[in-house]
C-alpha cells in the first residue's frame, strides 16, 4: 500500500481529478462514492481512495459512471465535510 502525502483538490484541479476518473472508468471500475476527501492531489496528480462501495462498470454501472464525471466540479466545490473520515 502506498502512503500519499498531499492534499484535498478544488476546483483548480478539475481537469487532474477527471483524469483519474476517467482512468479508473477506462479499466472498467465506478467509484461509486467520490467527493473531494476521496481525492488526493500530489503536483499536478490526482489519485482516488477509497474503494470500499466501487463497482464495476460491466455491472450495469454505465450511468453512474457519467454521474460521477459530471458531478466532480460540484463535489470540489462541497463544504460540507460529507465523506471527511
């Protein structure tokens, strides 16, 4: 398991969080629980935490799977510390 050091994205790094989206959606797999706290920038890298409720896309998944993308610039902008563990 890697440690990541790093920090919490907002919305100057959209484009970095939808690439690991896309990334993760490429090899088939929802993450099914995505909010700012499940992403961590290091440079101008996004990585994705927390898989526990990830799903795959074969699955029937596709539409959550576009939810996800669609949602992420308003899941960075949320202030309400939902998914702070």
């Amino acid at each position: 398991m890697e440690e990541l050091r790093g920090r919490h994205p907002n919305t100057a790094n959209l484009r970095a969080c939808e690439d690991a989206v896309e990334q993760l959606h490429g090899v088939g797999v929802v993450h099914g629980d995505l909010s700012k706290y499940s992403i961590i920038v290091l440079g101008n890298m996004a990585k994705l935490v927390g898989f526990e409720v990830s799903t795959f896309l074969g699955d029937g998944h596709h539409e959550e799977a576009k939810d996800e993308l669609r949602k992420l610039a308003e899941k960075l902008l949320d202030s309400s510390e939902v998914g702070l563990k």
